[in-house]
C-alpha cells in the first residue's frame, strides 16, 4: 500500500531529527565541516530523488545513515574538495593505507553508538564483519599517528579520566587547564598536536573561546569539543566543531574522536 501523506511527513520529520549526528558524523569522517556538510547534503538530495533510498526495513537513523554510505562509496573523491598539501596530505596519504571501511565502521560504532548489526546494514557487510573492522581501525589507527594532547576541562574527575584515556594510548598530555585563560596560556606555552576542549569552563568562560585564541597563533591543529548538549552546536547557522564528543562520554568515544582527529591538521573551530 502507498504510503500517505501523513506517513511522509512523519518520516520527515523522524530524518530531519537525525540530520544533526549525520553531520556530526560526515564531518568526522571528512575531517572537515565543509566536506562532511557537502556529503550531508548531497545524501539529502538523492533521497529526495529516490525515496527507496531510505529502506522501510530499517529504522530512520539506520536509514539515513544507510542512504548516506550509499553516496559516500559511490564518490571517487571527496564532494567540492579541492586538493590538499602539506600536513593535511599527509593525514589524507595515511588515510589511503588503512584497510577499507575501518574508519567507517569505528566512527558508527564509537562516536555514533549504533550496533554491531546496523553498522552492517548501514555499510552492508555482514554483521561478524563489521565486529572485525572496528578491531581493525583500532589497531591500524593507534599505531599511525601519536603526539601531544591539550586537555581544556573544569571537571578534575573527567580531565584525569580523558588524560588516563589518551595517555594509554600512547599520546603525551602537555597539561590540563580549567578556565579560557589557564588554556591560552598552557597553549602558547607548550604547543600541543591535538586540543580536547569542554565547552564551559570554571570561571564560567568558554571553551569554544579559548579555542578560538588559540587558533589564532595555530590554526592547523585539530580540536575535538566536549558537550553535553550536542544539537545546540550543530545546528548549521555558524561554524562548527568536525569532531565532537557527547557527555556522558565512553571510553571508547574518546579513543576514536582521538585517533580521527589526529590524521587532520585543519579542523575547523566554533566561533561566537
């Protein structure tokens, strides 16, 4: 039976609802807010041109983000990039030796939190295989890429947390600061590879600021957000964050959004 109207609408609005952790999402995968944006938005253009792409099998999200692989695989090259030099090709040049759909599957699984089964409808592999490439990325990620990381957090149980976190994986911490002005010192102090930033701070200052003075003397370094509110930063009426963590975070979050962000030098940064 066709579907009515009502049902139309109601799966529109079920899709518009996810759209914000698709982007979230594309851009992770990109390391880039514009490239990941072009592919959300190209993903909504080729359902709207073919509404089987959004399988009634499957729930919205799984869906979407279903639709949305079949556009990425689909692309030789990343939607409007352009060619890219000096670190970022080297992040780009790594990217190109890990084993195919790695990446994929770790982000669907760590930073999206969908299931071993809808992470093989979504990149259509079977489910045993979608357990093994997350192992994979893992394993291939974490011996990539190390450096110095930047903890930017007010709450000592959470920044001791996120420090044990990326110190087992091999990174080095140059310090933890509470407040905006704590960070742009440490910063400038000691320049770090990565920054893991919260949003508010002690003194009720901003993390989203003390990024933003800090990109001012280095704007290659990539920057992942932590917020418990993650809709309110996606919302695509100003620059945003290419990689963002929600709170309550898992272990297994921090890892990815950390071993990700690392290949990019050129994440772009939330502004107020």
């Amino acid at each position: 039976m066709p579907a009515t109207l009502g049902e139309h609408m109601s799966k529109s609005l079920q899709i518009a609802k996810e759209l914000p952790f698709l982007r979230r999402y594309a851009r992770a995968l990109t390391g880039a807010q514009q490239t990941g944006d072009h592919y959300a938005a190209a993903t909504l253009e080729a359902i709207l041109q073919d509404r089987s792409l959004l399988d009634d099998r499957f729930l919205p999200k799984v869906g979407l983000f279903r639709a949305f692989h079949s556009v990425w695989q689909s692309t030789g090259t990343p939607v409007g990039s352009e060619p890219v030099e000096g670190i970022e090709a080297r992040a780009q040049n790594l990217l190109a030796q890990l084993t195919p759909n790695t990446r994929e599957a770790l982000l669907l699984r760590a930073l999206e939190e969908f299931s071993y089964s809808d992470i093989a409808v979504i990149i259509q592999v079977p489910e045993e295989e979608a357990q093994e490439l997350v192992m994979i990325a893992y394993r291939e990620m974490s011996r990539s890429v190390q450096g110095r990381i930047q903890i930017i957090e007010d709450e000592p149980l959470i920044a001791l947390d996120i420090k044990s976190i990326v110190s087992d994986m091999g990174h080095g911490v140059t310090g933890i600061a509470r407040t905006r002005t704590e960070a742009v010192a440490l910063g400038k102090r000691e320049r770090p590879d990565l920054i893991l930033a919260d949003i508010h701070l002690a003194d009720e200052s901003s993390g989203v600021d003390a990024v933003a003075d800090l990109m001012n003397d280095y704007p290659d370094i990539p920057v992942i957000f932590i917020t418990a509110y993650p809709e309110r930063l996606l919302t695509g009426e100003k620059p945003e964050p290419a990689f963002l963590i929600t709170k309550p975070f898992q272990e297994e979050q921090v890892r990815s959004a950390v071993s990700q962000a690392m290949f990019f030098a050129s994440t772009q940064s939330l502004r107020a």
